[in-house]
C-alpha cells in the first residue's frame, strides 16, 4: 500500500512539473488506478496515463540494465535473481489481456506492449480487443541486435531498423517507444 500511495504521489509530482503523460513502469497491481485517482483529485484530470499493461519478464533489456547498473545478480546491491515475480511470464497470453483490462478498467488512457518484437502477437491482441492507442517498447536489446548484426557486416542496419519499425506498425501499434528514433528519423527525413 505505500509503494502505490508512492507511485501516485510520484506521478502527481510529474504531472504538476507540467507532464502531459505519465508512464509508470512499476507493474504494481492497482498502481494505475490509484495514480488516476491522485490525477483527478489534484486538477489533473486531462493528463494521461500510458500504462505498461503487457510487460514481461524479458531476457532483451540486458543492454539497458548493463548501462544502468542494474543487471541481474550484477550490483552490490541485493537484487531478485529474476524479474518474474512481477513481470509477466512470456509463455502467457491471457495473463496480458487480463492485466491490460484491470489498467483500462483503472483508468489508463494508452497501452504498452514491452518488449515489442517478441511479442508482436500480444501487441496485435491488444490493439485489435481493446481499441486504445496502442504503443510498442523497442527495447535496448532488439536495437543492440539490429546495430551488433550490421557492425559484423550480416545485415543492412538501415533496412533492417525499419523493416522491424514497420512490423510494430502492422501489428497495430499506435506509436514506437525506441532507441532507434533518430535514426529512423533520418531515414524518414530522406
């Protein structure tokens, strides 16, 4: 009960600093509907919550956690040895439809998948049941493998970072949370 009232008061903070979204990536049950409560009760009403509905537990956030200090079994710090026991299981699709709805019925306003490419199908699910902007998180190790293949001259970096875009784009996403956006960009811009 007081990492929810945390959350919520974390987003409150955001929100009065002048966030127009907040993305809260905790994967606590009930944080959604006690950060929109919170939202609601303080003038906040039109800030918007993306919800991290269908994140799971993920062996392609391994770039990120190296860079961030957070590696499994890595730190001085105690850490889980996995992050199952609060991510999802990547084997189950219902667990996702069943915790994107709890955020919908929260008050979550947009949706993420995360990871996106491996689970293009849960993304595709998600969108085509619920209806809301839908988004997909290109995590740090789909992009690492796209930039490792190309640097070992086995694939085109260039053609491949958007033929995996355009697969979130087909699958239904509404936008690309990734860290190839600058260079896609560029892409874009011609």
């Amino acid at each position: 009960d007081r990492t929810i009232a945390n959350i919520a008061r974390q987003a409150l903070v955001a929100a009065d600093a002048g966030a127009d979204i907040i993305a809260p990536s905790g994967m606590m049950d009930g944080q959604i509907g006690s950060i929109r409560q919170a939202l609601d009760q303080n003038g906040h009403d039109r800030t918007a919550i993306l919800a991290y509905a269908a994140k799971y537990a993920s062996a392609f956030y391994g770039p990120f956690r190296d860079a961030a200090g957070c590696a499994l079994g890595k730190s001085d710090t105690p850490v889980p040895s996995n992050r199952k026991t609060y991510q999802m299981d990547p084997a189950n699709t219902e667990e996702a439809m069943r915790e994107v709805a709890l955020d919908i019925e929260q008050g979550a306003d947009m949706l993420m998948v995360k990871p996106g490419l491996p689970y293009l199908d849960i993304l595709q699910r998600v969108k085509s049941t619920f209806g809301l902007p839908t988004f997909a998180y290109n995590v740090s190790g789909e992009y690492c493998m796209i930039k490792a293949a190309a640097a070992n001259g086995w694939l085109d970096e260039e053609a491949a970072m958007m033929e995996m875009l355009m697969a979130f784009k087909r699958a239904g996403a509404d936008g690309i949370i990734t860290y190839a956006a600058l260079d896609a960009a560029k892409v874009l811009q011609g």
